[in-house]
C-alpha cells in the first residue's frame, strides 16, 4: 500500500513551466495576503491557534514541530506558548543545505529567549549553543507553513524546499499538519517530482484531511 506522503498516482510536472507556475503563484498568494487586514489575520490567527490546541495531534503530543511565523502566516506564538504551559517539548526548526539539499534541523527551545539570530529567510532561529538538538522521529507532531495549499494537500512553499524535503523523509508515524488560512486555498498547486503533500491542513475555518 502507498503512504500518503506519495500522494496520489499522478504524473507531476518538472518541467520549466511548472517552476514558472509555482512562481506566479507565489506572487498572486504574496498579494492577497498582504491585502489581508490586521483585524482579519489577528482574527483568523486566533481561531487558529484555539483549534489547535483541541486537535488529538496536539493534545496527545509530547514532542511539538512549530514554526516562528513570516509576518504573512498566521501568527501561532500563542500556540508555542500554550506547548510551553501544557509542558510539552516544542521543537523549532534551523534551516541548513546539507549534501546538496535543504535541511531542516529541529532544537527544543523553551522559552523565547533561547531563539538567537535570523537564519536564511530572516526569522530568529534557536541558539544551536542553547538548544537541544532533536530527529524527526522523536517528535509526535508537526505543524508546517507554507503559502497555499490545493484541493488534494499539495502545498506551495516559498521555493527553498525544505518543508518538502522534510515532508518526504518524515517518519510514517508523525502526525504532519498544515496550519494555513482560509484565502490560501486554491483549486491545485503546480507540482513537481519532489512535492511532497500534507494529509491535513487546519484553517480559520477548520481542519481539511486528504487521501
């Protein structure tokens, strides 16, 4: 039987054309999120981060995958601080090339103060010298970003790979959840052999399961 990391038996592009389309997507989903009002991204942040921490991912969970948030993506510090209170391990990632492709490095971080310096994409990682490093396979849940996601869970992420690459390799076992907003939803991402698609996606508006 396939895992759901395969996703469905599809031919995917690899072509120049679909990294031209996934770049024209980016740039629509750039611009309807910045047209986003804050009343609306604090809203729809809020709501997110409540469901959250309902979800049996979450609240089953010992270990914790997050992410220090964009200014575009939902603002889950309230989640991370909520990890934090119920005295779970929360995991944040450090962002590295490793052999040739992108790698995501996760660190148990306890407290704010133990983030240090921005990494490639300037948000604050955990201190390496601080932190505790941690596999993929001693964590039980995952929260991923990304800036869409389609009908079938097929996400589009800012082009670097990492969640990708970290979506193909993660053990059967963890739980991998999208935490998105409603307006990010599109009808398909443009797709290559390396995409990787995520069995759930959790909105402002609830939670989506795919095949």
């Amino acid at each position: 039987m396939p895992s759901y990391r395969e996703g469905p038996k599809m031919k995917r592009d690899s072509s120049p054309h679909a990294r031209q389309a996934k770049q024209a997507l980016r740039h629509d989903m750039r611009v309807r999120l910045r047209e986003l009002s804050e009343e609306a991204r604090a809203e729809a942040s809020l709501q997110l981060c409540q469901q959250a921490a309902h979800l049996p991912e979450f609240t089953e969970a010992q270990s914790v995958a997050l992410f220090v948030p964009l200014p575009s993506e939902p603002d889950i510090n309230p989640l991370i601080e909520e990890a934090w209170a119920d005295g779970k391990r929360v995991a944040l990632p450090r962002m590295k090339m490793g052999k040739g492709k992108p790698v995501l490095e996760w660190f148990i971080v306890a407290d704010w103060s133990e983030l240090g310096e921005p990494g490639p994409i300037g948000l604050r990682e955990p201190n390496a010298g601080l932190c505790k490093q941690v596999a993929a396979g001693e964590l039980d849940c995952a929260f991923i970003p990304a800036l869409a996601f389609d009908e079938e869970g097929f996400r589009l992420g800012h082009g670097g790979g990492f969640y990708d690459c970290f979506l193909s390799e993660a053990p059967q076992r963890l739980a991998c959840i999208g935490l998105m907003y409603a307006c990010q939803a599109v009808a398909k991402v443009p797709r290559e052999a390396h995409d990787a698609p995520l069995p759930k996606v959790l909105t402002e508006e609830g939670l989506r399961t795919f095949r």
